[in-house]
C-alpha cells in the first residue's frame, strides 16, 4: 500500500480526534476529581466533542474548501446545535 | 452557489498541493439531506438532555450500565474508517482506483465491526430483559443508537459496494462527485456518534 497517503493533514486530524476522545474519557472518568459540578463537567465535554464534530466536517467532509454557504451552515447546526445541549445541561433551560 | 477563491496547499500534504479552488463535495441533495438528519439527530439530543435533567437519578443509574468501553472501541473504530474514507477518496481523485478499493474495504471492515460491537450491545441488554420500554433512559438509548445503527448499515452495504465497483469505474467528475457524496454520508454516521457516545454514555 502506498504509505504516502498517510502522511498528510487528515492523518493528523485523525490523531487529534484519536487524543480528544481520550482526554474525553479521562475527564469523564475523574467526575468529581477535577471539579465536583457535573454541569461544569458536561460543558467541557460537549465543547470537547463539538469540536471533535467541527474537525469532521471541516477537513473529512472538505466543508473548509466549500463555498460559504455551506460552511455556514455547518456551523450554524454546530452552533445551534451546542448552544441547545448548553442551555438544558448547564440548568439553565431546566 | 459556488465561489472562487484560490488558495495555497498546506504543508501536511505529501505532494505539491495545486491551488485549491472553493467548490461543493458531493451534490446540494446530499447535503441537504445531511443537516437535515443532523438537526433532527440534535433535537433528540436536546429532548434527551431535557428529560435527563427531570429524571436524573433514574438516567445515571441507566447510563452506569452501559459499557463505555464498548462506546470506546465503537468511537475507535468509527474515527478510523473515517480517516479511510477520505484517504480513499483522495486516493480515487489520484486514479489510484486499487488503493482506493483497500481504504473503502478497511473502512467497511471497521463499520462491520462497530455494528457487531453494537449488535452485541443491544442483544446483552434485551438478554437482561432491559428493552425500550424499560424506562425514560432506554427509550431515548434504543431509539437514538437503533436509528444510528441504521445509519450504519446503509454506510457499510454502500461503502462495501464502491469498494468493488471502483476498480471498474472510471475516476471522471461524475464518479467523483457521487464518491464524495458517499464518504460525506459515511463521515456523518461517524460525527453523529462522536455526539451519541459523550451524551448518553459519558455525561454527568
């Protein structure tokens, strides 16, 4: 297999995500270790996993060379999307 | 639609990058459909956050019987066959059809296995006797993941398809396009599990 392919920026998003979702999964495992607020803890996490979504859509779905109409879009649901689960976990919209 | 912009390559590239001009990956219908499925996805999210915040004790104590190395393995597997999709389709955009047969291949594999990881899931839980009906937890669980897992099914049977086809198939516009049309679907399975997994299994 031709093992240039692999070097290149998708590759290393890939190990981005690959490192956030293990971050993720530390900070989900030290609940009550870091900082005793489960809101504050549901907060970071859904940053962590929004911006995880922003990487896919940016650079796997090539959103960042379309036309800004569609990228708008994009974070417009990422956006909306994140401001939603915000307000109900943070108690806010509860 | 379409602007045009040039723009120099990036330097992880392992070839010259040729000036990029802005333009749509796959066609409008097919990213129509996605922020479609995308937005209905978060407002089920939304009504599962709203819902655990009303039942909270009941939702945590669910949620501890998942298996979060399950989802683990399951957000392995996903990200990877991502990061083969794309790689295929740069592959493809190269005429390098064979190397893009393998890459859609390993992704399909890695779908394959995140449907028997979460097959396994659903049969331990009905197994236990926990089904949809269970409580307010399950009902959002098999109703988002069940869906999800639909999702990943359609993704598999096409992924495994192109995987053949492409050695037959001439790279032009037109098979490109469809190509990208599938791997952003295929990326939109992952990006919704990327959600799925924190939300349901993860959140305090």
């Amino acid at each position: 297999m031709n093992k240039e392919i692999f070097h290149s920026r998708e590759t290393l998003v890939w190990a981005i995500l690959i490192l956030v979702s293990f971050i993720t999964w530390i900070l989900s495992a030290l609940h009550g270790v870091l900082y005793t607020s489960p809101a504050i803890n549901s907060v970071v996490i859904l940053l962590l996993a929004f911006f995880k979504v922003r990487l896919i859509i940016m650079y796997y779905m090539e959103v960042i060379d379309a036309p800004v109409t569609l990228k708008y879009s994009c974070d417009l649901w990422i956006t909306a999307s994140f401001v939603g689960l915000f307000l109900v976990v943070s108690g806010i919209a509860t | 639609m379409s602007d045009t912009f040039l723009r120099k390559g990036n330097n992880f590239e392992s070839e010259t990058s040729p000036k990029k001009v802005k333009r749509l990956p796959g066609d409008e219908v097919i990213w129509v459909f996605l922020l479609g499925d995308m937005t209905v996805f978060s407002c089920v999210f939304i009504m599962f956050a709203y819902y655990k915040a009303a039942s909270t004790d009941i939702f945590l104590q669910s949620q501890a019987e998942l298996s979060i190395a399950a989802g683990s393995i399951n957000m392995l597997l996903l990200l990877t066959s991502s990061l083969f999709v794309i790689l295929a389709l740069k592959s493809a955009r190269k005429s390098s059809v064979n190397l893009s047969s393998k890459l859609l291949a390993a992704a399909t594999l890695c779908g394959a296995g995140f449907l028997a990881v979460k097959a396994f899931e659903f049969y331990e839980k009905t197994s236990q006797g926990i089904t949809f009906l269970t409580n307010d937890f399950y009902t959002f669980y098999f109703l988002i993941t069940g869906i999800h897992f639909a999702h990943v099914v359609v993704g598999v049977a096409v992924l495994m398809y192109f995987s053949i086809a492409i050695r037959k198939q001439r790279m032009d516009e037109k098979n490109i396009n469809i190509l990208e049309s599938v791997g952003s679907y295929w990326h939109m399975t992952d990006l919704l599990w990327v959600l799925i997994f924190p939300i349901i299994y993860l959140l305090p």
